[in-house]
C-alpha cells in the first residue's frame, strides 16, 4: 500500500505552483478543467524531456519544464486493451478484466468519467477507435465520446480545439487519444522522413508495418531472435520518431489554443501513454512484453498556474492517475475501491515512499512484474523464471542481474506475491462483434496474432 498523507487540499494546490511561471490558481471562480493527452504507444525515452537524443518534442519538452514529470512510471499492461482500462479506473487489469481486445468493460466498474460526470464536470472524448472505441466500454461517464478510428490528430485536433472553445468556462474532463505514434510508423511529411536520412532497411521491400511488424512478434514469440537487421531497426526508429515528432506538433497547437482562449493556465493538463514500444532490445518487436521500454511511460502533470519542473524519482503507476485527478478537483473517490492513489504527497515533495508498480500480461504464457527502488522484477507465471534489473542503471533492461544477486530477486519476489491482484478476474461478461471495430482491431495487429 502506498503512504497517503492528509494534506489539505489547497495548500496541495498553493504549494504545486511556488516554484513556477506564476501562481497556483485557486480561485473558487475558477473553473476547474482537466485535460489528458494520451499518446497510445509513446515510448517514454523518445522525448527529449526523458533523455531522448533526437529533437522528437520541443512542444511536450516545453510542457514538461512547467510541470511535474515522474520519471518512472509504469503501465499495468504492455498493450491497449488493460492498459488503457487501468487509466480510466484505477484498477489493475485482474479487477477489472478487460484484457483482451474483443473484452467489453463492465458496467459496474466505475470509471474516472463517471465519478467527475456526478461531480458536476462536463465530459468529452476524442478518440481513435480500435481498442478505444465506445463498444469497448470506455466511453462510461462521458456524455460526448467521439471516435475518429485511423484519423489521428488530423481529424481530431481540429474537433477538440472547437469543443475547447465552446467549454472555456465550464468545469470539464476531456480526454484525447490518438495512435498517431503506433506502427505503421507512417506519419506525413516532413516529419516521416525527418529523422531516416541516410538510414535504410537492409531487408528489401522492408517497411515497418504493422502486419510485418506482427509476424516479425510472433516469430520471436516462437524462437526466433533478432529477425530485423539492425539496419531494419534504426530504419523503424527513425520512422517511429518521426511520428513523435508529429504528435508533438500538434501538442504545440493544441497547448496555443488554450493559451490564445485563456484556459492554459486554469487548466491541469496531463499527457501520458498506455505503453511503449519494443525494437528488438528483447528479441521481439510492438509491445508484449513487461520490459521497461514496454512498460515504463511518461507521465507529465502541469498543474494549474504551472511549477518550474519538479521531477519525481519514485516508481508510479497509471492506475494513480485517476485519484489524483479527483483529489487535485475536490471529488471524492467512487465508493467502490480502486487500486490507485493520489500522488499528490509525491508531487508536493511530501513523500518518499517506498512506492511499488505492479504489471500483467497474459502474453508467454502470463507474466508480471514489480517494480521499486531501481529494481524492476520479471517472473514468468508459467515457469517461475525471474529476472531483474536495475532499471536506474540500465533504462532499457540488457542486463539481468538475477544471477548474482539472487537475495533481492526473492525479496521483490515476495512483495509481488504479497501485492499482486487478488481474487477472482473482474467480470467480463460482453464481448466486441462489430464488424467494423474488429477490422479496425485487425489493422492495429489485434485478433491476427491470438
């Protein structure tokens, strides 16, 4: 269990914004709106905010230098379907059991729309459909839930910044989605041949679809390792940065638009994804897998007012999104329980933890995962094979140090057994059968490999 800390709330708020551009703003006059950017499949270490090398996000590095960024957050699952239900309930995937693609979320899970909805918050979605659309369950709690599947920010932005003008004094939760940064890794130009230059797949006719991407995966899953050149990789890196590049864009539109209607600073504006991406720094490529370049995901929360970037060291998890929103808006928590927990006390520096992030995957055969102080334990579910991982030392997990330091492998090994999910799965008791998002699920690489 995380520490949690009685800290009124306003003094939570006054504090966040004494080290920034300009106050908190706690007027009681001030409408209280919450924006969440979620970057399906944005790899934490492709921004520039994160360590990347290349120029991938000046608009998103700019954000983050007005905001708290938590430095190692982890997702509950390595793909859409769990993860993205983590995010907007609060639960690890084994509670509320949507796991796989065609899973329809249960009615009684309650989800953070919900809960802001009977709070008196207008809510809107803007998503791109396949694992996020409205069949899905997700769009529980809000009253508008557009879904735009394979428009990207080109069809999207331009729709959200005319719903940002028509709410600019309401009280709202509005979330963006988009997989603008998942394979194919085609974004337009400039920004797909941005980062290639005289990088070139060695493989002829080689290009990083999601379908040669999909049985690249499922050959590793099989045996198979480093079945892409090197060359290939860079080459689908490069790609892959591009469409960073291009969200970021937009991210630069979208952040001047608020500025230009005067919601910028009331405003408390997230960005995060649901998981990274793998190039082949584990044999495999997408993401399956519960490595951190996988797992870990960036999380930047810019409080109203803004605070000069306040970075948090500790291990977090998405689940935690959901009740720091509600404590950050003054809404009380769902009566039924939920795994998260405000962070809050880590983002006014009144907490040290320790702090643990749990992950699952139905993947190999079922793997989870624990994550603390710079260690990061992998355990199959199957075999009962661990690995670990200083994570601090070694962001991209080459080296697993298990064998020699086979103490501290059991000791997380314990925590994980004492702090995973218990009980029976939550109910899943729909299943998708629309033909149309079962084509959409197939394009992103869903339902062709299971």
């Amino acid at each position: 269990m995380k520490l949690r800390l009685p800290i009124p709330l306003l003094a939570i708020l006054a504090g966040l914004g004494l080290s920034g551009c300009g106050p908190a703003t706690t007027s009681q006059d001030a409408a209280k709106q919450v924006i969440i950017f979620d970057i399906d499949t944005l790899r934490a270490d492709r921004l520039g905010c994160y360590g990347a090398e290349r120029p991938t996000s000046p608009h998103i590095d700019r954000l983050a230098a007005e905001s708290v960024l938590f430095e190692w957050a982890f997702a509950q699952g390595p793909n859409t379907p769990p993860s993205q239900t983590s995010i907007l309930t609060g639960l690890y995937p084994s509670h509320h059991g949507r796991v796989f693609a065609l899973d329809v979320l249960a009615d009684e899970v309650v989800t953070l729309a919900e809960v802001m909805r009977d709070g008196g918050f207008v809510t809107a979605a803007f998503v791109d459909g396949g694992n996020m659309a409205a069949a899905s369950g997700l769009n529980q709690g809000f009253e508008m839930y557009r879904s735009t599947p394979g428009g990207g920010f080109e069809v999207i932005g331009p729709r959200v910044m005319r719903w940002l003008s028509r709410h600019v004094n309401d009280d709202f939760l509005l979330l963006v989605h988009t997989y603008d940064v998942h394979s194919p890794y085609d974004p337009p130009e400039p920004h797909r041949s941005m980062f290639v230059e005289d990088r070139q797949p060695t493989t002829p006719d080689f290009e990083p679809t999601t379908d040669i991407l999909t049985d690249v995966m499922i050959r590793a899953r099989r045996g198979e390792q480093d079945i892409l050149s090197s060359q290939d990789i860079d080459y689908a890196l490069a790609r892959y940065d591009g469409g960073v590049h291009y969200v970021d864009q937009w991210m630069g539109t979208f952040l001047e638009k608020m500025r230009r209607l005067g919601i910028y600073d009331n405003s408390t504006i997230i960005l995060l994804s649901d998981h990274g991406e793998e190039f082949q720094e584990h044999g495999s490529v997408l993401h399956e897998k519960l490595y951190t370049t996988v797992s870990r995901i960036p999380l930047i929360i810019r409080p109203p007012g803004g605070r000069k970037t306040f970075r948090v060291p500790q291990v977090v998890e998405s689940i935690d999104l959901m009740p720091t929103i509600l404590e950050m808006v003054g809404v009380e928590l769902p009566p039924t329980p939920i795994d998260g927990e405000s962070l809050l006390p880590l983002m006014t520096g009144q907490s040290q933890g320790p702090y643990f992030a749990l992950s699952e995957s139905r993947f190999f055969g079922g793997r989870d995962a624990i994550a603390s102080g710079g260690r990061h334990l992998l355990r199959s579910r199957k075999t009962g094979f661990l690995e670990l991982y200083a994570f601090t030392d070694d962001p991209t997990e080459l080296s697993n140090l298990q064998p020699e330091r086979r103490d501290e492998a059991m000791a997380l090994r314990a925590q994980l057994d004492s702090r995973r999910p218990s009980g029976e799965r939550g109910s899943v008791e729909e299943q998708i059968t629309d033909s149309e998002i079962i084509d959409q699920l197939k394009a992103l690489g869903y339902l062709n490999d299971e």
